[in-house]
C-alpha cells in the first residue's frame, strides 16, 4: 500500500492562501472613501426641510387666540388700527 498524500491537505498552500488574505484584507481598507456629490446633498436638504414642513402646523392657534382675545377688547379696535390693517392688506395685494 502506497499512501502519497495525506488527506489531501498541503500545509504550504494554506499557509500562502492566509498571507494573500491578510495582504487583501490590508490594501482594501486603505482605499475604501465616499464621496457625496453637491446635487444629493441639496436634494437631502430639500427633503429634510419638507419633512419639517410637514410637521409644522399651517395655522399657529396660540396667535390666533391671542388675536381673539385683543379683538375682544373695545378699545382695541380704534381707527388707527383698522386703518393700519387696511393698508397692510392693500398692500399685500400691491395696490
């Protein structure tokens, strides 16, 4: 009986095979780098003011609370204020 190989294990090729793993594991990590382009940048503002858009409210009920509460007043709503109103409003419009 002749036996030429053990297993079919060769000592030296696993010992080469680690070596060549080590060195890829080493030139990968020194190269690896992401760049994030202007465009996408601008984009994930955009998104990320939309996102805070959306979860402001579109009519701030304190003021306008605040608002009811003055009106309710008389001496509030005098000619001046009216008038100061009006003209905010007008021009508002560009008139």
């Amino acid at each position: 009986m002749m036996i030429d190989k053990l297993g079919g294990i060769n000592p030296l090729n696993s010992i080469q095979n680690t070596q060549r793993a080590k060195q890829t594991q080493s030139a990968k990590s020194d190269s690896d780098s992401i760049s994030v382009s202007a465009e996408a940048k601008k984009m994930a503002e955009a998104y990320y003011l939309k996102e805070v858009a959306d979860e402001t409210p579109d009519i701030r009920t304190d003021l306008v609370n605040q608002i009811k509460e003055k009106i309710k007043d008389p001496s509030y709503l005098n000619p001046e204020r009216i008038a100061s109103a009006a003209d905010g409003i007008m021009a508002s419009y560009g008139l």
